[in-house]
C-alpha cells in the first residue's frame, strides 16, 4: 500500500472574502501566499495549506496549462482545527479576548491535550488544539 504523507491543503468557502482575509489576516496572522478572485490561500507552519474560496467560484473544472482541478465546494459550518503548543493556549486565549473574538467551548482530552473553539465571519467552527488530542498528536 502506498503511504500517505500527511493533509496538505483544506478547504473553507466564504461569502465575503474581504471580511475573510481580514479575519485571518487580523486575528490568526496569517500571511497570503496566492491570492486572485476567487481563492486565497494561506500556508501552515511550513507544511500546509489552508484555502479560503469564495463559494460557488470553484464549482466548475478549471483548466489550467498544467491540468485541470475538478469543481468542488461546500456549503454549512464546516470545521478546520490548527494545532498549537501546550504553552500558547492562554496566549491565544488573552489574543482572541483582544480581538473581539467569542470562545465558543473548550474541551479537555483525556490524552491531555486541551482544545478551544470560536468561529470565523463565515460560522466555520476553528479549533485550536495542543497536544495529548489524538494519539497521532
């Protein structure tokens, strides 16, 4: 069996992707590293991507001189969690406290790992998680 390497891109659509760049450029600091009409994208800790597209602009195939990527999108609260150091929790706590943004719940995992939750512009649930949350993390 061939073997996997590890989740390099996810996906999250948005109605207004001003508001949304604002909010994960504002709140999480992310930083752009692509960007056009209808896709931002945002890399992770050297090793991931997240993509943030504008909903309904990816439905359709789209060519390229290398390829095509079939259509997709998605519609509801979806759900993405990034993963923190155990020490930096109470620092994105106090940061989001900053921020204006709300703490949805917080979950205590019997591995020992501690996760937050609280939503973007769009309703998607984020979660930061720290370690001791699966027994791959």
């Amino acid at each position: 069996m061939p073997k996997l390497d590890g989740v390099l891109e996810t996906a999250l659509y948005t109605d207004d992707m001003e508001r949304a760049r604002a909010f994960y450029e504002d709140v999480l600091d992310l930083k752009p590293i692509f960007t056009d009409a209808r896709l931002t994208a945002y890399g992770i800790a050297d090793r991931s991507v997240l993509l943030l597209f504008r909903r309904g602009s990816a439905r359709e195939t789209t060519t390229m001189p290398g390829g095509t990527i079939p259509g997709h999108d998605g519609s509801g609260p979806l759900h993405v969690a990034f993963a923190i150091g155990a020490g930096e929790l109470a620092r994105w706590e106090e940061h989001f406290k900053s921020r204006g943004v709300a703490i949805e719940g917080t979950t205590d995992w019997k591995r020992g790992g501690r996760s937050i939750y609280f939503r973007d512009p769009d309703g998607h649930l984020l979660e930061l998680a720290t370690p001791g949350l699966w027994t791959v993390y």
